[in-house]
C-alpha cells in the first residue's frame, strides 16, 4: 500500500479508514507479479507418452472457428474459470475482429514472427495474412502459440462509460465499434497500434501510435474521433510527462482475458485422430508446454527451479537448485529462459520439499544451501563419473554466498511458486527438520510424512525475509502431470491449499499448458473485511447462541462502486466450518478458498459441478451471486417517497411524483431518469457483462458492507426450524433484510433513502479515481419485544429497527419490522435544524435502553446515540457538529433530552462538550430496577464522560468529565473512536497502616473496593496508518458507584494518565519476590485504574473492548510499516492483535502471553458466542477473532483466578452462561 494516500477523491486527503486499501493503482504500472517454475526433471519425466501433435502456426486447421465471418475473428476467454469454456463460434459471444486489436505485443504470441525465405524481411503472421502472402514463403522466428494472455479491454467511446477503456464486452461480436488493447503495451510502452477504428465496417482508419488514455480529446469534436483513445508520450521519461499523467488508463482493473485466433481453436477443439499424434518424453511434453505458456503469458516476471541429482542416498546432492534468476526480461533475455528450459535433462530424483526449501532461501536472502550440491557423482560400482547435472546454478541470483531476494524493488511483497511434477517425491527428507524448526511452522500438516504443505503452509503465512520491512509472502500453486502424479495428489493438494494456492492435475500436454494457464491467470487476478460475523440468539434456549455465522466481505477497487457479499458458516465444537464440517477459517482471519459456505456457488463452476467452493471469493456464493440470479422486477424495494415520508415503491413514477425535479436530484439529463432507477434496482441497462442484453440482471447488486456489520433477528418458529433474517447496509445506498432458508437465502426487501438518490449516477458510471461512495454504512440494532419465543404481532410483540449511515449521511431511520416482509417507516431523523442541531454523520450506533423520566413512559424504550463524526473533528475547528448525546423516542423518534453545546437548545447546554463522539453510547442499570440510569461516553478529544439521570426530574441529570487522557503533544493526542465497556466490579485496595502503639511496625491490610470499570483504547479510526501519536488501553475505575445528581462540580478532579498505574511492562509478572510484589499492589490501590502503552509502530486500539470471567479482551491495528506502503504490490491490511489480561492486574491468562496476532486486518470488537462443552454445559467463547486459537477462528474464554500473578491451570473455562435482565443481557455465575 502506498505511503501517500493523496491521490484519490480528486486530490483530496484520504482520511478514511479504507486509507488501507484504496491507492492509485496506477502507479502499478510497470510491475508484474514475480513466479518462480520448480521444474520436475527427475529420471520419470523421460518416459516416452504418445501424445496429440503440438499446435503449428504454420499448418491450417479446418473447423467452425474459422469458418465465414470467424476467419477474421479474434476469440477469448475471462479469467481462470473461462479457460474450461471455450467461445461458441456459431455465437457472437467473446470475439472480435482482428482488425481491431491494437495490441501490438500480442500480435507474435497469436501469429508467430516470420522472416521471408528470399528477402529476409520479417512480418508477423497477422501482417503476412494482410498482404495476402502465403506462409510457405516465411520461416518461423519465434511466438504463433496461437492464444495470448493479458489485461485486455476495449474503449467505449460512446454510451453509459464513454471515453473509458474498460474490461472486454463479452457478446460484442463482429460488429463492435471499439479498439481493443492490453496492459503489456502500456508497460513496455509500445506505442505502436496496429489496429483500425471502424475496420470492421470495411472502411477501417489507422489508430495512430499513442499509449491508452481516458477522456482525452484532440482537437473539434469531443473525444469522438479515433485518436482520443491514445495520447503520444515520452518513451524516455514517461513518469513525468503530465500529459499523459493526467489522462493515463491503467489497466489494471480490465479483467485478465486469454485471446485465441481461430486456427489454434480449430486445432484445440480437434480429435487427436484428426490432427496426428507424436511419441515424446514427459519432458519434452513439460518444455514444450512451459515455454509456450511463457511466450504467451505477458506481465510476469518468471524464474526457475531444478532438482539436484539427490542420489544415491540421502544427505548426498540434496535439494535443487535456482538456474534461472527471477528478472524482468526482453526479448532476448526470455529466449535465453527458453534456453535454459531446452538444456533440461531428466536424471534425478524428486525432493520436491527440499527444492521448495531452496526456493524459501533464494526469496529470503538468505545463504546458498543445496543450490552449491549440483556435484558430480561417482558410483562405487564403476569409475566412471556421472554427467554433471546441466545447466548449472545462475550465480547472477547470489552474492557472497547468499541470494539475491527479488523481493527488495519497488512493489515487491507477494511472490508465487508453481511445482510441476510427474510423480511421487522421493529423497525429499533432507530439509524436514529445518522446515520443523521454523517459528510457527505446524508440523502436524506434513502428508505421508512430506514437508511441503508444512513449508508452504509456512512461506504463505509467515514472513520469508526478514531483512526488509513489513512482510514478504510466497503463494504455492502446484501442478501433477501424467498418471504417476495421482500417487502425489494429496501432497500436492494440501501443499496448494495450505500455500494461498490451488492444485492442478493434467494428463496431457493440452491439460498441462491449460494447466499452467489457470496458475497464471489466478495469480494475475488477484476479499476483505471491517466488521466482526454475527451469531443468531436461540429464542427456545436463551443460555445458547445458534451455531450460525455470519460474515461480511468487500473487495476494495479505485472506483466508487465496490463488490461485496454476505456468506454463512457455522461453529461446531468449537470451530468454524463450512457447509462439509470443514475448518473454514485461514490463517488471516479470512474464509479459506476451499471453503463452500452454506449458501455456496453454482454459478460459474467448473466441470460441470452444480456446487463448488466459493471461500473468500467476493463474487461467488453468498447473497451476491443469489441477487445476481434475481428478476429486478419482482423484488421489493422501498424508499421513503410516499405520503409524509412513508414507504413507497422504489420506482420511477413514484419518484417523479414525489420529488418534484427528479433529475436535478439524481444529477442526470431529463428523459435519463427512469433508465437510472431501472439499473438502481439491478437491471443490466448498459450491458455491463457484455452478454447483448440489456434486461437481465446485474452482477454486482449488493455492493459493499464495509463497516455494516449484520444484524440477525430471530423470528422464532420452531426451535428445530428457527425463522432468522439478517440485516445489513452498503454502500450500494441500500438497507436489506434476506432470510435464512437454511443451504439457501432469499431476500424480503430492501430500502434506499431518497436522500442517496444523488449517489446514484456515480456508482453506475463507477469512474476510476473518483473516490468512495457511501451509503447506508451503519450498523443496524433492534428492539424486539418477545414474550413466548416466537414474534406474533397478535400477542403484542414488536421488533423496530434502527440503523444510521457512519459516512452515507446525517441520518437515522426507524422501522417497524414486526412482520419480517411488511417493512413500514416510523420515522426519520435528520442532523441540523433546531431538534438535532449537532448531529452529523451517524456513526453512533443507538443504544436502546429504558429510562425514568417524567413525562415519558418508563416501559416505552429510548435511543441513545452520539452525535457522530464530521471530517473536521479531528481538527481544532469550531464547529458543534458530531459534539453530543441525544436520547429519543424509539417508537416516534422525537427528542427527549440532549447533552449539547449548542445553546439554542432547550435543556442541558454542555459547554465543555468540544469534540465530536463517534461511538456507541455505553450504559448502566446501576440498581438493578431494570432502568438505565447512567451513561458512559467517549470522544475524539480522548474525553472520557459520565452522565448520570438520577431520579425523574431532568433538572438532576448531569455530567462530568471522567477522565482526560490526550494531551497537548502530537503524541498525547489520543482519540476514542468506540463504545467504552463498562463493568461492575471490586478491587482489593491494600494499604501498609502502623500498629497501634507500636509506630515502628507496620503491616498490610486490604480491602474490597467496588468500582465501575471503564474499559477503552485509543486509536484514529479514521486515519489507521497514522503514526504520531501514542494509543494505549485503558481500565478507569470510577470509584462513585452510586448514581447522583453531579449539578454542581463534584470535588474530585479528571482522571489523567497520571492517576493510572502503568501495566505496559506486566510489572506484577515481573515482581523479582513477594515483598516486591506486594509493594506494586500497594502502589496500584493508589490509582484510578491502569493503562498498557501499544509497543508496535504505531499500533492503535480501533475497536471496543470484551470483559468475561475477570478477563479483559482488547484488539489492536499495527499498520504496514512505511517501506511496506510505498513499496507494496498486494493490499498489505497490517496486523490484528488480540490482547487478553486479568481485569485488575493486566497479567497473562492464556499459554500464548497476553497478545496473540489474529490476522491481517483490522480486528472488529470480538463477538461473544454460548456455545457448550462436551457436558452439556454453557461454553463461552469469541468469534471475530480473525485466526483464532489453532486456526480455528474461535478463542475460547478463560476465567482469572482474581489473584495476582497467578495463571489458572487444568479447568479455566469459566463457569457461565448468559442470562437475561429485562433489557440487559448479563453474565450470571453458576
């Protein structure tokens, strides 16, 4: 990621969380993904294979794909998944005419290079078919694999994304009017375009030479002429010519396309008995197909590996060796691979895990090891010496002994392994126990008692070069070639699966090189997620949750539209599994990519599979691919334009009739609106898929849940057969419900409010670099009022639910949800005005509690929210915007009291109030009558503040500052962007007193001190890469348990960092004797509480903490150091760390210490899940906690022994189970 994150949303400063994931892809350009090849040449690979003949440019191949018009075409297929479905010839389906590709580096790859036998000249094969010429005439040189691999798109020069080059229409036929070009050219700056505009109406006109750009215009008419699609830059100094700066296309976010001419499909899709067959070695086979893909395969950087003889036992000529150096290479410099590549000879045994350990050391930078034991060997049998093993080491990848990382240039942080083998690995022992060694290496995922899925288990998971900033990872893929290979399946399988990568098996040369293929598309096409998963209550045994998870995911682009999805797991025992029982979570936190959710993918499968792995994939499974197989027609979709604001149809009549300049408000000519709403509600309008249809539906309907985490409701029905819908917003505009049938998902409705209609026309036009679009953002809470179990609105109960925007808006909407299908709008609150004059954007998430105030029904519940978060409060403006607390009405939404600056309000003006309050209000019954009557609230200043509603009479409540932990230093400047937790608890205060009548002995006496515990950390929510200032967690014990009217100052002053004891080093561990330690806890009795300083580089605590069993639960964010953000290709999300210390004394309560990496990501607050042992009896534990303990995805809670420095041991799982207290959901002891 990169460290400047300036240069999206029009030059404007990124102050968003998504700093993380957004960057100018752009800057991309020139760097292509690093692939080193283990190249099997063991003894087997010279087994001769009789095998269909190879495709050859030169002959041609009769059948439909060349046929009348398709003579001219050019076929393709999308992606990985495309390349088991090749185009249709008798459809206009994925071709186009070859007269209009302006791809020049794909021209040899498709056509071959000639040279003429008589002058010399040398033409591609395109060129030869142009003049007519036949190539009986010409030699071949070099290329005429016949397909080609890129970032391949077409400019739309008119319509919906004119004056963009975007991903290829796939149903454009022969009759498309675009250019098409690829991302091979922009890199090589090859400006040269032999393609021409119009060409397929007979009339063609040359493109011109140029690299591609968007929106640019030459000369009269506006960027309607051929050459607006090209600008002409400086070949020499490209990085700073502004012309084409400005108007540069990436690239980067076209999809990764294979193209085909019709000859080689001819041959592809021939029977061997039609086109002959040869006798060859598997390795030939293996070179022949490896060096096609290569010349065919733009924009990878390729290196290869060999074996060594590793003969004649073990310990002797081990491992394998690097003969080729990882390097961008030219022409030239990729025939010397091929050349190395020819040399193969097969000779050796198979140590596929040692090679692979190899490999380990060459990306580490670290020392030569079997790469120096390419030896002569001399059997004792015989004096003649075996033939030293060619070709040799490449001494260009080492220096002084040890390698030359490729990782170290720019954008260097994920590099990929393919093995490709023919068989069983064979005196392959020889690195197990330096592979065992490894810190963090599981041993236990060694198959037939082979290291590699334990070593690239390890390469993918854990840093292989530590001499460079952040991390640098290796994905594994691998291939099995021939019969033989099925022996190593589950090997190479698990190597793959545990290495990020997948396993690809291949009888043949045409399924190997497809093979190869699939690797490199995957690799060139390389999900993410804000929000902790959500469990369902169990309403017939309230003590337990339902073994369902949810979880939300996006995929982050530089446009404003992004992908996302909602996907189900479950926990069994313990662990999250998918839909097979199988462990489901990776060691990131992440869904594992074999993974099949429990609304898995059936579109899209391979092989003819009706379902398949969806796992981490954004855009199978889920509730995405279940709306992009909806009819848009038949869903139910509100917004509130109906009478008074009610709910009404989101349709265009409804719209016109209720908002008088429709288009003005949408920001679209007149006459464009109905167009508008129509691709709002999901129909493909503009054809983005490319299929020739514009009323079928679009694939992208969800959009993105980037900081709505969902909300499961459940219904009741039967406690079987529990009747559970889900809700959650995008930043599509809209709030959904969908219900859980269970293997399948369905959608009851969805809402847009009308004050998002402006958004709309940016999200369909979905420009790149036009910065984020937000909708609603927030995350929804409910009110359910159940009596037996299951919600019958006869019986009097009710569900209302909530939600506001975070980023999407100023608003609150509450609904009454009663009867899951029939939504209706009670009411809307908007921030300004004389009621809500500080409310700014609604990040609050409402508390919903019962109060006493007179006046007010005390069985009628309230919200209770913050007044939430502008971009400027985190500046020292003078706004009152985002300063403040409201408490309203649930059912009404009118205000009944606030807590403000603003002094045109009617009640309780708070002055003091100067920084905005993004977080969840927290809250507290403290007398147990069942009424909240104290509120705990952080802000932006690093405020902590109590409030307390003593009694009826609003003239009685107050509020005091609790505590002020920032100060006026850059790295004072602490900030609370979260719901503090509150607890209520005791503490033994010790006291050393004298004896009576004998001052010179003293003795220690304690006693038991109750508090409320106020547990948060600091950190900028909104700026998580930032890196000035110290956060910290925090315990504040507010000693006044009793709620009182604080009217008048009370005597005690703020809590500052000064009154805290400071548990950064775990003092009470570290206490060298009791004498000591008992000191400590003297010291400790002094304070107000404690707080533990984040050693990381700028770690920051983004979430709210967890307390059970005496165990207090923080997350934290470390940001990718700032040589990893500049230097970095993949998204580099940081590292998640869970801490878990005892609640008085900070110290360790679990094996791992008191923190634990949990993944890559920003770990959300940790969901608390009733689950049961093996007895029946209640179980607590945490999901959300990215890995978990043993990749489970689960940490399991822990009780303390409330005693200093002393760690439970045998029977720690803590003896509780949740109860219920009115409102509050509690924890009660056994």
């Amino acid at each position: 990621m990169l460290l400047i994150v300036t240069l999206l949303c029009s030059g404007q400063l990124m102050s968003e969380d998504i700093e993380l994931y957004v960057r100018n892809i752009g800057d991309r350009v020139g760097t292509a993904p690093q692939v080193l090849v283990i190249f099997d040449n063991s003894g087997s690979m010279s087994r001769s294979e009789t095998v269909k003949s190879a495709y050859d440019p030169s002959q041609t191949y009769s059948g439909k794909y060349t046929n009348g018009a398709n003579d001219r075409a050019v076929f393709f297929t999308v992606g990985a998944a495309g390349l088991e479905d090749l185009p249709d010839p008798d459809t206009t389906a994925r071709r186009f005419n070859e007269a209009i590709n302006a791809c020049n580096q794909s021209l040899i790859p498709l056509y071959g290079l000639w040279q003429h036998n008589s002058t010399s000249a040398e033409l591609t094969g395109y060129e030869i078919e142009q003049a007519g010429d036949s190539l009986t005439d010409y030699t071949l040189i070099e290329g005429g694999e016949g397909y080609y691999v890129d970032r391949v798109g077409e400019y739309y020069s008119n319509g919906q994304f004119k004056q963009t080059w975007r991903s290829l229409r796939e149903n454009n036929g022969m009759n498309a009017t675009d250019i098409m070009d690829c991302l091979r050219d922009i890199m090589e700056v090859d400006q040269a375009n032999p393609g021409e505009y119009g060409a397929q109406n007979g009339n063609g006109t040359p493109v011109g030479d140029g690299l591609p750009v968007n929106g640019y215009s030459t000369g009269s008419g506006k960027n309607k002429d051929a050459k607006s699609h090209y600008l002409v830059a400086n070949p020499s100094d490209i990085e700073n010519d502004a012309g084409y700066q400005q108007y540069k296309s990436p690239f980067t976010d076209v999809a990764v396309v294979t193209l085909y001419t019709g000859n080689y499909l001819n041959w592809k899709t021939s029977a061997t008995e039609d086109v002959g067959t040869d006798t060859k070695s598997r390795l030939q086979i293996a070179k022949e197909s490896i060096t096609s893909v290569i010349n065919a395969t733009a924009t990878v950087d390729f290196g290869l590996a060999l074996f060594n003889i590793n003969y004649p036992y073990e310990g002797r000529n081990d491992g394998g060796r690097i003969v080729s150096n990882i390097k961008e290479r030219n022409t030239a410099e990729t025939n010397d691979l091929i050349d190395t590549i020819n040399s193969i000879r097969a000779e050796t045994n198979t140590p596929l895990c040692e090679t692979l350990y190899e490999a380990y050391r060459y990306f580490g930078g670290k020392s030569v090891k079997y790469g120096n034991e390419n030896g002569n060997y001399v059997p004792y049998w015989t004096s003649a010496n075996f033939v030293h093993i060619e070709p040799d080491k490449d001494t260009s990848a080492e220096s002084g002994g040890s390698y030359i990382s490729p990782f170290g240039n720019n954008c260097r942080d994920e590099a990929y392994v393919i093995v490709i083998t023919d068989g069983y690995p064979t005196l392959d022992n020889n690195a197990n126990s330096l592979i065992s060694g490894l810190s963090g290496a599981n041993s236990n995922s060694r198959v037939d008692n082979n290291y590699l899925p334990v070593l690239s288990e390890w390469m993918f998971n854990h840093d292989v070069n530590n001499n460079l900033d952040g991390d640098q990872n290796v994905v594994t893929y691998t291939i099995g070639f021939g019969e033989d290979a099925v022996s190593a399946e589950a090997i190479l399988a698990a190597a793959a699966e545990n290495g990020g990568g997948e396993y690809f098996p291949a009888t043949d040369p045409d399924e190997l090189s497809t093979a190869l293929q699939k690797a490199l598309i995957s690799i060139l096409e390389q999900s993410a997620s804000f929000t902790s998963p959500s469990v369902a209550s169990n309403n017939f045994d309230r003590t337990r949750s339902l073994d369902n998870v949810y979880y939300s995911m996006f995929f982050p682009e530089d446009k404003p539209r992004w992908p996302g999805n909602l996907k189900k797991l479950s926990v069994t025992n313990n662990v999250i599994v998918d839909s097979n029982g199988t462990t489901a979570i990776d060691p990131n936190g992440n869904i594992k990519s074999t993974s099949y959710s429990y609304w898995g993918a059936s579109a899209n499968c391979l092989d003819g599979n009706t379902v398949c792995a969806d796992g981490n994939d954004v855009d199978r499974g889920g509730v995405a691919e279940y709306m992009a197989g909806l009819n848009p027609d038949g869903r139910q979709i509100y917004s509130d334009i109906g009478n008074n604001n009610s709910l009404a149809n989101f349709v265009y009549g409804n719209a016109a009739s209720a908002i008088p300049d429709l288009a003005g408000t949408l920001n679209v000519l007149a006459g464009e609106e109905e167009t508008l709403f129509k691709w709002a509600r999901g129909i493909d309008v503009h054809d983005e898929n490319g299929d020739g249809s514009s009323i079928d539906t679009r694939s992208d309907l969800f959009g993105d849940p980037l900081h709505s985490k969902p909300l499961v409701i459940n219904y009741g029905g039967t406690a079987e057969n529990q009747d559970l819908r889900i809700v959650v917003g995008t930043n599509a505009g809209f709030l959904h419900m969908f219900e859980d049938e269970g293997s399948t998902v369905k959608e009851n409705w969805a809402f847009i409010p009308k004050s998002l209609y402006p958004n709309l026309d940016l999200l369909r036009d979905n420009i790149p670099n036009s910065g984020k679009v937000y909708g609603v953002d927030g995350s929804p809470v409910a009110y359910v009022k159940d009596i037996d179990g299951t919600i019958n609105s006869g019986d009097g109960d009710k569900v209302w639910l909530y939600t506001g925007m975070r980023r999407g808006g100023n608003q609150y909407f509450g609904f009454n949800v009663t009867i899951p299908t029939s939504p209706s709008l009670m009411w809307t609150i908007t921030g300004g005005g004389s009621e809500f004059p500080t409310l700014a954007n609604t990040w609050s998430q409402p508390s919903i509690a019962l109060i006493n105030k007179a006046g007010h029904d005390a069985s009628a519940p309230v919200l209770i929210f913050g007044a939430g978060y502008v971009n400027d409060s985190d500046t020292s403006s003078a706004t009152t915007l985002g300063r403040g607390i409201y408490i309203v009405d649930a059912e009404t939404g009118e205000r009944i009291w606030s807590f403000t600056p603003d002094a045109n309000l009617s009640n309780n003006t708070q002055t003091s109030m100067i920084d905005a309050m993004p977080g969840k209000i927290a809250t507290l019954d403290s007398d147990f009558d069942g009424l909240v009557d104290r509120l705990y609230a952080s802000d932006l200043g690093g405020n902590v503040w109590r409030v307390d509603l003593y009694g009826s009479d609003p003239s009685n409540w107050s509020v005091i500052k609790l505590a002020a932990l920032a100060g006026s230093t850059a790295s004072e400047k602490r900030k609370f962007f979260n719901e503090p937790t509150v607890v209520r608890t005791f503490f033994n205060v010790k006291k050393r007193v004298s004896l009576e009548g004998n001052e010179d002995s003293d003795i220690i006496v304690s006693k038991e001190v109750p508090y409320e515990g106020i547990l948060l950390g600091s950190g900028d929510r909104a700026h998580p890469n930032s890196s000035s200032v110290n956060d910290t967690l925090y315990l504040i014990q507010d000693r006044n348990i009793v709620t009182q009217s604080f009217t008048t100052a009370p005597t005690w002053s703020n809590i500052t960092e000064a009154d805290l004891f400071d548990m950064t080093d775990d003092p009470i561990n570290t206490a060298s004797n009791d004498t000591d330690l008992q000191e400590l806890l003297i010291n400790m009795s002094t304070k107000k509480g404690w707080k533990i300083e984040l050693s990381g580089t700028n770690e920051k605590s983004l979430s709210s903490a967890r307390v059970i069993g005496g165990v207090a639960y923080f997350t934290s964010y470390t940001p990718p150091a700032s040589g990893v953000l500049a230097n970095s290709c993949a998204i580099k999300a940081g590292v998640g760390t869970l801490y878990a210390m005892d609640l008085s004394y900070g110290t360790q309560i679990y094996d791992w210490g008191t923190s634990m990496e949990i993944g890559n990501r920003i770990p959300d607050t940790p969901v608390t899940f009733a689950g049961e042992n093996d007895a029946g009896k209640s179980l607590l534990s945490f999901i959300g906690v990215g890995q978990g303990e043993n990749q489970t995805g689960v940490i399991q809670a822990r009780k303390s022994t409330g005693e200093p420095g002393i760690q439970c041991t045998g029977d720690c799982d803590p003896e509780y189970g949740l109860g219920t207290y009115k409102l509050h959901t509690k924890v009660t002891e056994n």
